[in-house]
C-alpha cells in the first residue's frame, strides 16, 4: 500500500488560490453575461414594444370587427321570434341565477333564532 506524502501549507496555500482564482472567474462571466444581457435587452425594447402593441391593434381591432359583425348579421338575418327567445332565455337565466345565489347566501348565514344548525 502506497502512503500519500503530508500535505504542506504551500500545498495548501495553492490549492485555496486555485480555487479562489475560478470562484473569481465563474463570477467574472456571471458579471459580463449579466452586463451583456440587459444592454441587449436596453437595445431589443423598443422593437419588443412595437411588435407588442401592434399585436394588441390587431387583436382589439380583429375582436371589435367579429363582434360588429355578428351584432349586426344578427340584427339582420335571425328572425325575431328567435331573438325574443334568446332576450327570454338570457333574463331566466339571470333569474335562476339570482335566485340560487341567494339560496346559498341564505344556507351559508342562516339566521340564528336561537337554534344551533346541524349538517
């Protein structure tokens, strides 16, 4: 069995500089790529911005045109015996709504008389 010499303090001294050299290093080019990173994000802002918001023009514009558009083919076209029946359909459901609503209000806060709820 072959026995591994002692270390000196020199040994050690230049063990503890090479690894404080690349600690040095590593945080070197974290430092540089970060520096890097945020100029060339300073420099692509503006044309980010602008693809940006013309991707919202058109959005905005392409959801206001379908939406006119369906209003007013349906304002056109569908009979209105079937409009009627959609405007009912819509206020029942509102009703039933409003009224399940207030159900749940009303078992979830019963009022206390006196008497202890049990589930």
């Amino acid at each position: 069995m072959t026995e591994k010499p002692f270390e000196t303090d020199n040994q050690t001294d230049n063990t503890s500089e090479t690894v404080k050299r690349v600690f040095e290093n590593i945080s070197e080019a974290f430092r540089a790529g970060s520096k890097e990173g945020s100029q060339r994000a300073r420099e692509k802002a503006p044309e980010f911005k602008t693809a940006f918001t013309e991707t919202l023009h058109d959005l905005a514009y392409n959801l206001a045109y379908g939406t006119g558009f369906a209003g007013a083919f349906g304002q056109e076209m569908v009979p209105k015996t079937v409009r009627d029946g959609f405007a009912k359909g819509a206020a029942a459901g509102k009703e039933a709504s409003r009224k399940a609503r207030k159900r749940a209000a009303e078992a979830l806060n019963p009022e206390q008389d006196g008497k202890e709820v049990t589930v």
